[in-house]
C-alpha cells in the first residue's frame, strides 16, 4: 500500500508517514547507530549548502532549492531515528520548550 505525504503539517502525522516510508523503503530495521550515522553524514550536507549561502542572496534558487533538500534530509532521517527508538517528536519538541522556558537566557 502505498503511502501519501499528510495533507496538514502535523509533525506526528508526518513522523508516523516518514516512518511508514521508513518500512516501506526498508530502512526500519536499521540499528539506531546506523541511523545516527546518515544523520551526521546528512548534517555534513547541510553545512556544505549553507556555506555556500554564506554573503548570497535567497533569490539564487538554485542554491535554495540545494539548501531546502538537506534541511529536508535531516529531518526525515531524524523523524525516522525518532520513530525507530519510539520517541513521539511533538512530545518531545514540546517537553523541551516547557523545560527551556523555565532556563534564563542570556
């Protein structure tokens, strides 16, 4: 059965489709290590097409549209890590908040 990406921009339902696409694709037996690994390889990504941003405009789509898919790579990659350790990302994101909102910033 094949899957369609969420129509709304609820992070769970988008959690629960990555990690669909997670079964789906075969990656959902990945040790969490494994998974860690993409992640760090996918963030290595992201930091070379934002140092390309560095000093240029957004209206260069080109670098944009680069930026955008490894931005995009690091959060399916950590949804699916979330998922394969059972960790509910909305939760998550949201107890951290309400612990951060308690710490004085400087």
């Amino acid at each position: 059965m094949k899957n369609t990406f969420p129509a709304t921009d609820s992070l769970k339902e988008l959690q629960d489709y990555i990690w669909q696409m997670n079964i789906e694709r075969g990656f959902s037996q990945e040790a969490p290590s494994e998974k860690l690994l993409m992640v760090m390889e996918e963030v290595g990504e992201l930091a070379k097409a934002i140092r390309q941003h560095i000093g240029m405009k957004f209206s260069d789509t080109t670098k944009k549209a680069e930026l955008e898919e490894e931005l995009a790579d690091v959060q399916i990659l950590l949804l699916g890590l979330a998922s394969l350790t059972q960790v509910d990302m909305f939760e998550a994101v949201r107890a951290k908040e309400a612990k951060n909102n308690l710490r004085i910033w400087k």
